[in-house]
C-alpha cells in the first residue's frame, strides 16, 4: 500500500487523538483492515507498534513473534499521528464542550455502524 496512505492513516488518526482523547485503535485498526487490506492480527499488531514505548511494549514483542507486526507502515503512521495530534488538540481547544462531545459521539457512532455492517 502506498506510503500516502500511510501518512494519511497517521495524520487522522492523530488530529482525532488530538481532538477526541482516543487511541489508535478505534481509527487505525478499521482503517489498515477496510483500506490497507491487512490482517486484523497484523491491524492490531501494527498498531500496537505505534505505541510500543512504554504501552504496548510487551504486547507488540508478542504480536511480533508470531509474524503479525509491520514496522515498515508503523513508523510512517507515527509521523503523520504526531503532526495529527497538534492539529487535533487546535481544533478540540477552539470548540465548546458540548460541540466536542456531540461530535465524539457521531463519531463514535459512525466507526461502530461501519464496523458492524461492512463486509
């Protein structure tokens, strides 16, 4: 997949991190899974590989061991999740609470619909 998308992956997932208070997870799993076409095995091992020090440490050495860890897309990802994570915390700190939280929660609702109805 192209180290674009990678960039891309990264930069969203850190300007929502940045604005929302969330992990990787919630964007950079279904985002690797629907558009990069990997593993789920290898989704959550990359994206473990994000957070590697001190959070994901030990899980990510498992993952690893078993194959299911791309460092190559992680180390891409975490240049756009730092850019993305100023971005993000921009936008959060302009908006009114009640925005924000009305937008985290359409947010929210919107990874749960697709993560449950696409195939």
């Amino acid at each position: 997949m192209s180290i674009l998308l990678y960039l891309a992956l990264g930069l969203i997932a850190g300007t929502l991190s940045g604005m929302f208070g969330i992990g990787g997870g919630t964007i950079l799993i279904p985002g690797l899974v629907f558009l990069a076409g990997l593993t789920q095995h290898d989704a959550q091992g990359t994206t473990l590989a994000i957070m590697l020090l001190p959070i994901g440490l030990l899980a990510v050495m498992r993952y690893y061991h078993s194959g299911h860890v791309r460092f190559d897309i992680a180390a891409f990802i975490c240049l756009g999740f730092l850019i993305g994570g100023l971005l993000g915390a921009n936008i959060a700190v302009g908006l009114p609470n009640l925005i924000l939280k009305k937008a985290f929660g359409i947010f929210l609702m919107i990874v749960a619909a697709y993560t449950i109805f696409a195939k």
